[in-house]
C-alpha cells in the first residue's frame, strides 16, 4: 500500500511539471488532491510540498482560480500542524504515569510472550479504525451538512472492509 509521503511526492512532482508546462488544468487537479490530504509538520518537513503550494503564486500565467486554492491549502495545513501539535501535546500528557514503583520493573516478561502468541494465531483487526481523519484525507466538501456527514461514513466503511490507499477510499465515497 502506497504511503501518503510517497503519494505526496508524486503529486510534488506532478505539480511542478504542470506549472513548468503552464498546464493549469492539471495544477488545478493537483492542488484539488492536496487539498484533500491532512498534513503533519514532519510530512510537510520531509516532502517540501508546502514550499511549492506556496509559491504556486510566483509562477507566470498561473490562474486566479489556482492561486485561490493554493492559499486555502496553505490555510488548512496551517490548521492542521497546529492541530497535530496540540494531539502531541496531549498525548504526551496522558501517558506520563502519575507514579512509578521499582516492583513493576521487575516483573517477568514471559507473561507478555505467552500473549503475544496467543494473539498470533487470532485474526487480528487493526487498533486504529480508519476515517477520514486518521488517513489524514479532507474530503471535499458539497457544502451540504447532510451529505458531507454520509461522505465520512462512506469513507469510514469502505476503509474499514478495503486495503485500499486513503486516495481511492476517498474517490469512491465522494463519487455519485
């Protein structure tokens, strides 16, 4: 299954040949996929893709309509780097132990061996359930509350029952 860095990297790739061509079409299409994916700021890090959104405006000939969604999506990755640092923030806080006694350290690890065995041979299901939120893909909205709710549940069921990439759950539940 494909990673979203690698897919980020991809569409990176696609982007900057699309600007290169003054081929708005696909840049559009391009920035619609981005706009899609929820970003961390070691993703953004790694992959330099937020550089490039950034100055989608610097480029000749670029669209008033590209520039516009250029900047949402700069907007929305703010948003969600800010999010993703106060999740760590919490996280961090909650698993702190309140208090640690030496017996604990000393407990034979046998018991967690015989588990972890016995777990080998049941069907596992994964701990985290896929959303949306999880895959870290924004859905386009309809702007129609009803209907973007029934989209994350779509997205939701699908990921649960499919292996797919997040970018073909999200094809298929937004599609008609």
């Amino acid at each position: 299954m494909p990673s979203i860095e690698s897919d980020i990297y991809d569409m990176k790739k696609a982007l900057e040949k699309a600007l290169k061509d003054e081929n708005m079409k696909t840049a559009k299409n391009v920035l619609k996929e981005l706009y899609k994916i929820r970003v961390t700021a070691s993703l953004l890090q790694k992959t330099q893709i937020g550089k490039l959104v950034n100055h989608v405006k610097k480029y000749q000939n670029v669209s008033e309509d590209v520039v516009k969604l250029s900047k949402r999506i700069i907007n929305n990755w703010k948003q969600d780097v800010q999010e993703d640092i106060k999740e760590k923030q919490k996280s961090e806080t909650t698993k702190k132990p309140l208090s640690r006694s030496s017996s604990h350290d000393s407990l034979p690890k046998v018991s967690s061996n015989v588990q972890k065995s016995e777990k080998s041979e049941k069907p596992e299901k994964p701990d985290v359930k896929r959303t949306s939120a999880t895959d870290g893909v924004r859905l386009m909205s309809t702007g129609d509350k009803a209907r973007d709710g029934c989209a994350k549940m779509i997205y939701k069921a699908l990921a649960l029952y499919e292996g797919a990439s997040p970018q073909v759950v999200s094809k298929k539940s937004i599609s008609n």
